[in-house]
C-alpha cells in the first residue's frame, strides 16, 4: 500500500484534509491533529460515527505517511512549516539547484 492507498480507504469527507496535510502541510482539525499525534483516547473522543468506526484505516494512514509527518505535535508542525511533501521536494530541488 501506498499513501494515496490510504488516504482512499479513508471516509469520503475526510479524504481532502488528509491529503492536503500530506501534500502541503495544511494544518489539521481536531480529529486529524489527534490522529497524527498518535493520540488514540483522543481521536476517538473527536470521532464523529463514520470515523471512530475508521479508527483501523487511520492506524493503516499512519502507517503509510511520511514518518517526519505525524509522531508528536512539534513533528507536525515542523511538516507544516515545510509545507508537506510538495515543500519538501521543493528544498530538495533547491539544494540541488544551488550545489556548484
């Protein structure tokens, strides 16, 4: 599986704002914020009824993201400062574009 594998498994309505996380850092609401700090006693108290029973295809989202993306909140803010994958291929491009 792969990350765009995951964030499909994922209920409908919440399937933009994981990729938009993943993809530019957009910061999280309440539920995914939990989610990515690995807070499970929270994320399921944030839950609506589709997500808490998705509890499983988060865990398998974790799993897939970026490992630099999720863990603890300073993790996530430092993904979101880069402005997730798309920043950080873009530092990437940089670097490279400024080796001699």
């Amino acid at each position: 599986m792969n990350i765009e594998n995951a964030i499909s498994c994922l209920p409908g309505h919440m399937r933009e704002s994981a990729r938009k996380y993943v993809e530019e850092g957009q910061p999280p609401g309440d539920f995914l914020q939990a989610v990515l700090e690995n807070d499970l006693h929270k994320a399921a108290a944030l839950a609506d009824d589709v997500n808490v029973l998705a509890l499983k295809d988060w865990a398998r989202f974790l799993h897939e993201a970026p490992v630099m993306a999720w863990g603890c909140r300073d993790r996530i803010d430092r993904w979101i400062r880069l402005g997730g994958i798309k920043g950080a291929n873009a530092r990437i491009k940089d670097r490279t574009n400024a080796a001699p």
